[in-house]
C-alpha cells in the first residue's frame, strides 16, 4: 500500500511505543460483550484480517449495528472518511431519535 507523502508524515508523528503496545493481544472481552447495551457501531473493512472477529462481537451485542466496507483492508478502511461519515452520521442520528423519543 502506498500512502501519500501527508499520510506517511502523519504516520511518523505517531507514538511508536503505543502503536506496538496496541499490537499485543489484550484480555478477551467475551463475557462483557452480551452486557454491553449501549448502542454501538462496528465498522471494518473485508480484507481486514479482524474481519471475522468483529463479525463475531457483534453477533455477541445486544444493540451492535455493523458495516462492513468492501475490498478496504484496516489502514484503508480507516482512512475513509467518505465512507465511514455517512455510517457515523446515520448512526448518531437514529441514536439521538430513539433518546428523544425517550424523553
């Protein structure tokens, strides 16, 4: 993948210690998952190899809404804005209706 010259430089200002600790398997969150009942969005691309796993989170959570975005691996899919803000923004919307409609 080739990034563009202010993408690479972005990359470079990150914390390198922090983006290594974040690569280190963390505690499974199996059990918490089905207690979760706050609305939350999921998005991952296809050829992420998490794809599968967050597949399955969100088969495990109650009030999960999922997207998945095609042919975009996980750098990629996190880079796109123009695909992602749309999702983003639906979500918050159907989020905030469903608090006010509470209220």
């Amino acid at each position: 993948m080739r990034f563009t010259p202010e993408i690479k430089a972005q990359m470079l200002e990150n914390d390198l210690q922090a983006l290594a600790a974040a690569m280190h398997d963390r505690d499974s969150l199996v059990e918490v998952l089905p207690i979760m009942t706050m609305p939350c969005l999921l998005f991952v691309g296809e050829a992420d190899p998490r794809f599968p796993k967050v597949q399955e989170c969100v088969q495990s959570m109650p009030n999960a809404t999922f997207v998945s975005l095609p042919d975009l691996n996980h750098a990629q899919a996190n880079m796109r804005s123009d695909l992602v803000l749309p999702h983003i923004t639906q979500f918050l919307q159907q989020v905030s209706h469903k608090t006010t409609a509470r209220s």
